[in-house]
C-alpha cells in the first residue's frame, strides 16, 4: 500500500470555504493530511468542505475566524494544534480586495485589506513557529499583481500582496535552521465566485495571461501540495508565479 506525502501531518488553510483556499484543502487531504480550514461568514460552505475532506479518510475541522481579527487569528492557530496535536503546514490563503482609483479608496478599506492580506498572515506564521517543527512549511497566497499591474485601480490591493514578498523571505531566512521552509505562491487570473472567467473582465485578465485563458483553483492546490510535500523541501524564500504567463 502506497503511503500518501502528507500521511500524518495537519494542516491549516486560511479562507478555506471557497475557491482556491477549498481547493488547497481538500488537494491536502488528499495528499494524506488532516486539514483545518477558517472561514469568515458562509458556515454552510465550511461544511461542506469539511465533509468533503472527511469523504477522503481524513480528520477536519472548520472554525469562523475573520482575518481582520488579530485574535481570532491566533486563535485558529493554537486551536489547530490543540484538537490535531500538531501543525505542519500553514497556508495562509485568505484574502481581501478592494479595487478602485486611489482617490476613492476609503481609509476604512485601507485598514482592513492590510489587517486581512498582510498583518494575519504575520501573525498566523508567528503563532504557527511556535509550534512547528522540522519539516514545517509556511505558503502564503500572494497574487500576480504584485509582480505586474496590468491596469489601474489595484494599487491597494498589490501594495498589500507585495509585503508578502518580505514576510516570505524573512520567514525563510528566520525559519531555515529549524528546518522550516516559508514559500509564495502567486495566482493570476483564477476561475473562482470571486473573480469568474465568464466575469465582466475576465476577457481583459485572460488576454493579460501569454495562455490567453483563465486558469482553476486546482492549479494552485497542486504547486502547494508540491510545496508542502516532500518536492518542497529544498525550495525556500521563492515566490512561484502560478499565473499563465501574466508576469512574463
């Protein structure tokens, strides 16, 4: 009997619910882990991944924590650890966006997107070292636009997904003597509710890409099943372009 990659180990996946986030869990189960997923507000979604994931044979556990909140961040963290018993994969997958002319962003908006997109990815990898141990692995989902702006009205949103290049590469040099690897993976054009390939703009965002097309949720899952898997441990402080060429 084969032995999957991830057998034995838990992960957590922030933003779990939907979209990519659903997709890297679920992808994880598979690879054999037992997985935690957070979500913000649709609790029957979370449910159903839930089931899903436990349909593979594997523990899972949904908690409503809002990536806004500093504390429930934390929280979702060291509650992974005390109903798993561990945690070796974190991947800090949810996110915000706001879009707009920069003179009509609101300060409001400005404060949530970087407690969201930048400040709960810090703290989940800060409660997350606390407990991890060789072999660990930190993947944050950052986003094409932090390598390329295409078109206006993303500097909020890029500002925040580019300070996840720092936090990587730090993590990377923090982490690396324990054995822990911390890796960006950055999507582009992604066929999920939140940005749909038969969306208003998805012609303008497919034709941005060197394939012209949109790509699925399960082409990140599959470099972060890479990543945290055993492929991944020689790979450290790089952000991987999952994006269809849109930052060639």
């Amino acid at each position: 009997m084969t032995t999957a990659q991830l057998d034995g180990k838990v992960a957590l996946v922030t933003g779990g619910s939907r979209g990519i986030g659903e997709a890297v869990a679920v992808r994880l189960a598979a690879e054999g882990a037992d997985v935690a997923i957070t979500y913000r507000g649709e609790e029957a979604r979370a449910d159903e991944v839930v089931a899903r994931i436990k349909a593979l044979g594997r523990r899972a556990r949904a908690v409503r924590a809002d990536g806004a909140d500093a504390a429930a961040v934390r929280a979702s963290v060291d509650g992974t650890v005390e109903y798993f018993g561990r945690l070796d994969i974190l991947v800090n997958n949810a996110g915000q966006g706001v879009l707009g002319p920069i003179e009509e962003i609101a300060e409001e908006d400005v404060d949530r997107v970087l407690a969201v997109n930048v400040r709960a990815p810090f703290l989940a990898a800060q409660a997350a070292a606390r407990h991890m141990t060789d072999g660990g692995r930190v993947i944050s989902i950052g986003s094409c636009m932090a390598e390329r702006v295409a078109f206006p009205g993303g500097t909020l949103y890029a500002t925040s997904k580019a300070a996840l290049t720092g936090l990587t590469k730090t993590l990377a040099r923090e982490l690396g003597p324990r054995g822990i690897t911390a890796n960006l993976v950055h999507p582009g054009p992604i066929d999920t509710d939140m940005n749909p390939a038969d969306g208003e703009s998805a012609p303008m965002q497919a034709q941005l890409t060197s394939l012209g097309a949109y790509g699925q949720p399960s082409d990140i899952a599959a470099t972060v099943a890479h990543l945290a898997g055993d492929g991944g441990r020689y790979i450290t402080g790089a952000s991987i372009a999952v994006d269809g060429g849109f930052a060639v």
